[in-house]
C-alpha cells in the first residue's frame, strides 16, 4: 500500500524497520537541510521469520511515523512483506531482504536517486559486516544501479540515536527476538542488540 502524495523529482528511498538506527535515518533525512529538495520515501518490510520481532516491529513503525506525521513532516510511505523460513537452521538476512525490495522499488520508480540503510559505524567495524552486506547490495544491483548510502557510517549508535527528540526515540523497537505478554512485546534484554542498546544512554 502506497501512501499517495505529490513526490519532487528527486526522491531518496528509505529502508525503515522502526529500530532506532533507521529512526535516526529518517529524522535526519526529514530535518537536515542537504535533503530538502528529496521526497522521502519510507518503506517497511514485514519480515517473518522465527524471530517473531515483525509485529514488534509494525507497531514501532506505525507510531513513529504517527508522532513525524503528527509533527507536520511529509513522506511517502509503502509497506510489503515476506515470510523467510528457516533451511538447516539458517533464513535470510534482513538485509537481504531488504536489499531485494529496495532494488525492486528503484526499478519501478525512476526518480529515486538514493537508497538510504540505517547502518552505523558500529555495524560496519562488525566482522561479519562484509559477508552480510556484500551479497545482500548483489541482489539490489540486479535490479537497479541505484546507489546505497549509509548516513551514519562515521558514526556510532549512540551519535546516531543522540539526533533523536526522546520521546520519539521511545517509540523505536530494535530487539531481534521480542517475547509477547498477553499480545504486547516485551524486550528479551538478551540478544545482541538488546545488550547494545544497554550501553546507550538516549
């Protein structure tokens, strides 16, 4: 579903799971003069898996971008979904997927010019950074010649997120595997993202 508005010529497409570092990503791209003259469009993938953070997740994304609409900020926004099983215990990386669909997106949008990921320094010095990455902008490239752009690359999580109002930042979910309490998702506080955002003091 598309949320139907006047675009500019140039439009930057945004991957937005709702987790704090795409959050960020959006609240720079919709305050920071450098985009003024870009339609940001914002698009969310369903992704279920046995991670189960998806509805988690839908529920960050529609009250974020609720409180942006609310505060008078403009984007277009569009939503899809995919289910990813599991094949001797292994299923698809988020940026796999989310590559595949930015590269779709590009292909059948010809005014977007950037596909933007809230991907931090903190991810990139991650050692596995390269081996996820590098097949997942593959995939994209089949699609689009669009260029990735990684916002926060010389930035950490916590100089990202410090961008944020905090009552906005509140509204953000970044647990991978979130436990549900009579149908409210509750943070595990013991995946690795749970265990970083311990360290940050928003």
């Amino acid at each position: 579903i598309v949320q139907i508005m006047e675009r500019n010529m140039k439009t930057i497409l945004l991957m937005y799971s709702g987790g704090l570092d795409s959050l960020a990503a959006l609240y720079l791209l919709l305050t920071d003069s450098t985009y003024t003259d870009y339609t940001i469009h914002v698009h969310h993938v369903d992704i279920q898996n046995v991670e189960n953070r998806y509805v988690a997740e839908r529920i960050a994304v529609s009250k974020t971008l609720t409180w942006l609409k609310d505060k008078g900020f403009k984007f277009v926004e569009s939503y899809s979904g995919i289910g990813s099983q599991m094949y001797n215990n292994q299923f698809m990386y988020d940026s796999e997927i989310t590559n595949f669909m930015a590269g779709h997106i590009c292909s059948c949008c010809p005014d977007i010019e950037q596909v933007v990921f809230g991907v931090t320094k903190d991810d990139m010095d991650d050692p596995t950074f390269d081996g996820r990455w590098q097949p997942a902008n593959l995939i994209r490239e089949v699609f689009t010649s669009v260029p990735s752009v990684y916002v926060f690359e010389t930035m950490t999580k916590k100089q990202a997120a410090s961008i944020l109002p905090p009552d906005l930042a509140a509204l953000a979910w970044s647990c991978r595997t979130p436990l549900y309490r009579d149908g409210v998702p509750v943070p595990c506080g013991r995946c690795k993202t749970c265990l970083s955002l311990s360290q940050l003091t928003i």
